[in-house]
C-alpha cells in the first residue's frame, strides 16, 4: 500500500492519493500580490460589477490629485463619492482591499507644495479623513517624477503618512509606485519598512529620444543590449529589481509592472527598414511614439503574421514594413504570454508580486479579459495535479506558466521535517501540462510529494 501526497509551498494545493485511486484537492492561495489600477474615470465604461475580483489581491483607485495648499482634488480623475462606494462595495463583496492612489503623472507640483512645513500636517489629516470618510482600506503614493532633491519631503510624508494610519484601525494599507528610474534607490531602501507594497512602474521604458533606439515598452530583461551613444544598457524590469536590491530593498516587498497597453513606434527614416518596424534600431529622423491600449493593438494591427516573440527582453512585438518609412510600425507591448512570465519572474526572484496598469484597457464589455485572466492563470499555477503509476514509475502532471520554475520534492515520513528534491523545473516555453516522473519502485515505502514554486 502506497500513499502521495503532493503540496504545493506557499500556495498549498493538497492532494491524496489512495489505493482506491481518489483524488482530493483543497483550494489555492495567492502566494505573491497582484495590485491593479482602476481609474474613476473608466467607471463608465468598466463597471466596478464587471471587475473579475479573483484575480487580484489589491485594487488601486485612481486618483487623487495633491493641490500645493495639501487639499485634495478629488475630481480631476472622477473619484465621486458614487464612484467610491461603487468599487468599494464590490471589492468588499468579494473579500478584497481598495486602495486610494494619491498623485500620478506630472504630479511633482503638488505634491511639493503639500509636504511642506506649513501644509504636511493638514496634508496627511486630509489623506486619513479621505480614507476613512469613504472606506478605502489604504492610501498609494504616486509621486510623480520622484528625484533626489524630494528626498526630506519624501520621507517626512511616508514617516507622518505610515504614523497617521497607525492609528486607525484596521490599519490600513500604504504602498507606493514608482516610476523609473527607482531614483534614489536608497530612498526606497530607507523607507521600505513603512510601506506594504513598492511597486515598480516597468514600463515606458522607451521613446524616441536623442540617442536612444527602438526599444520595448515593458522588457523583462536588457539582453545586455547597451545604447550605441551612451553605453549604457537599455532599461529593463529586471535592471529596475537589480538596482533597488542592490540599494538594499527587500525583493518581498517590490512588485513589478504589467502594462495593458503599448508602444505604437510609427514612421522615422534611416533604420534598416526605413522607418520604425523592429526593435534596437537606430534612425536619423527620428519616428513617433504613441500609446494605443491593448483593445486598440489587436483590434486594428494585430496579425498573427505580424506578430512576434523576442525571447531575450520576453516581450512581444508586431512588425509592419510597410512601403514607404512613413507607414512602418513596431509594437511593443504585453500580451498573455508576457503577462505570465512576468508572474514567474516576480516568483522566482522572490519578489512580493506585480502591478497592473490599467483595467479597463484590455475590458470589452460582457467578454472575457485577457490579459487578466492569464495573470489569473498564471497565479492560480502550478494548479490541478494528478498522480500516475506507470510500472514502477510515478508520474506527477501539473499546469506551468512561461519562465515557470518549479522544485519537486519528496519524503518517505512527514514528520522528519526532510525532503529531497526530485528535480527543479524550469518552462522556457509557453507553458502548459508538465510531467515529472519519479522512477523509484513502486515497491519502495510510501513517498509523500510537494511542489515548490519559487523553488
């Protein structure tokens, strides 16, 4: 008589089988977060009802506006009071926290002018009430840009922010996004302790500036790819986690970005196909950068001869050659594949999780979402496992994601506390059904299996 057991750490699927070859499975847990931005502008058009609430951790309202005096414009963005018990209610229904985001792109002005001396009190009580007056269960800071000279504002907000929640209860929640560079990572270093959540904004990572080349929008990784006129190397997610790790951020407490939408690169002159059509290309006139949504990409460019996988950055990309520079397109953008590989990255590089920027802008109404039900999928893995005997061996099959990495371990008695590992996994494709076979005799004393993911 033989019993298995496979386990998943941290996310905790159980499953038993018996001699009588019966399957019991118990439910998943999200082991990283994934926070996503809802702007109360979308409410129109994305519904808080419509939110497929399972698939995050976090919602993020959008946003407030910080005025110089520290009052709060909470129009600009369309956070009204019907709109913020729209989302809360829902939210709440199903079990999950909605943040206030307080700033944005452009935000620098304001956000200078409250954290003074004179208006930081009033600036933080009017934060707290905002909180508390309509329901929200934490505050996101998006100062917007973030440089080194906002350092003692920076920080005299976050230390009176974090103190000022202390002291309601429940407490809530306070997180921060930042845009790139991480600048000062030292900053986020000093202050990490305060926040629940830092999430890096990796994307806009590209554009049609003086040296630079066509590049993706949201990279994963540089390729070790170094601009031809500085030297230095393109920008990547992976180079934003570096240099806040090396500053000395915790990997648990950053998240990084998925975009749901792109870079549209149109026209230029003097790359290798005349105007802007692939990526790393550099040009004498240079192209025009827009950024269409993801409904946009694949509603008017996407083709799937046109459609292509750069497996250095782990990005997507649609190339038009077109006759004529003027009508050359590259396309730079997340599609469901790169929104799972970068689940698996933040899983493998023990980050706390990801961060999607925005909702409705891969949302059609009464249709799935795409790319967050593969972000759902891709946190929901490994997901169902079934055991096999083949003869003597054992096969075990489990559901991965791209760049999945996932450790197979086993034990011959729970409570030694000891487990070998079979084998580390690593999916550097596009995921799907995976079978691992352990080839100890059937005949051998009972094992006990558990799936690790990050390994």
């Amino acid at each position: 008589m033989r019993f298995f057991l496979p386990f998943f750490d941290r996310a905790w699927l159980a499953f038993l089988l018996l001699p009588t070859v019966c399957l019991v499975c118990l439910s998943a847990q999200a082991d990283i977060w994934c926070t996503a931005y809802y702007p109360g502008w979308e409410q129109s058009f994305m519904p808080a009802s419509q939110i497929d609430f399972s698939a995050l951790t976090q919602v993020v309202h959008f946003s407030l506006v910080p005025n110089p005096d520290g009052s709060l414009n909470s129009n600009a963005n369309g956070l009204s009071s019907a709109n913020s018990a729209d989302l809360i209610s829902h939210a709440h229904a199903a079990g999950k926290k909605v943040l206030v985001c307080v700033g944005g792109a452009s935000s620098q002005t304001g956000f200078r002018g409250a954290t003074t001396s004179t208006n930081r009190a009033a600036f933080i009580s009017n934060l707290v009430n905002f909180v508390s007056t309509r329901g929200y269960d934490g505050v996101d800071i998006d100062w917007e840009p973030l440089e080194p000279l906002d350092t003692p504002q920076y920080t005299n907000l976050i230390h009176g922010l974090r103190a000022a929640l202390n002291a309601v209860a429940p407490r809530p929640l306070l997180t921060a996004a930042v845009a790139p560079p991480p600048t000062p990572t030292s900053l986020l270093a000093s202050l990490q302790n305060q926040f629940d959540q830092i999430n890096l904004m990796t994307y806009d990572l590209s554009g049609p500036y003086t040296g630079w080349v066509t590049w993706f929008n949201a990279p994963l990784y540089d390729g070790g790819y170094h601009f031809a006129s500085t030297g230095s190397l393109v920008p990547s997610a992976d180079g934003m986690v570096n240099a806040c790790i090396a500053a000395g951020v915790a990997p648990g407490k950053l998240g990084i970005g998925i975009a749901f939408y792109g870079w549209l690169w149109s026209g230029g002159s003097g790359t290798s196909t005349g105007g802007a059509a692939l990526p790393r290309q550099n040009w004498t006139t240079a192209p025009i950068a827009t950024q269409p949504t993801y409904n946009t990409i694949i509603s008017t460019y996407y083709q799937t001869n046109l459609y292509h996988w750069d497996t250095i950055a782990q990005s997507a990309y649609l190339s038009i050659d077109g006759v004529g520079s003027s009508n050359d397109r590259f396309i730079s953008y997340d599609d469901q594949r790169t929104c799972q590989s970068k689940v698996s990255y933040a899983r493998n590089r023990g980050l706390g999780g990801v961060m999607i920027w925005q909702l409705a802008q891969d949302h059609l109404p009464n249709q799935p979402d795409p790319l967050l039900q593969a972000v759902k999928q891709a946190m929901a893995t490994p997901g169902k496992t079934t055991i096999q005997r083949n003869g003597d061996d054992v096969n075990l099959t489990f559901t991965t994601c791209p760049l999945g990495s996932y450790r197979i371990q086993w034990n011959s008695n729970l409570t030694t506390g000891f487990w070998n590992t079979l084998i580390i996994t690593n999916d550097t494709g596009i995921g799907g059904m995976m079978r691992v076979t352990d080839p100890a005799p059937i005949s051998q004393s009972p094992r006990f299996f558990r799936i690790q993911t990050p390994p």
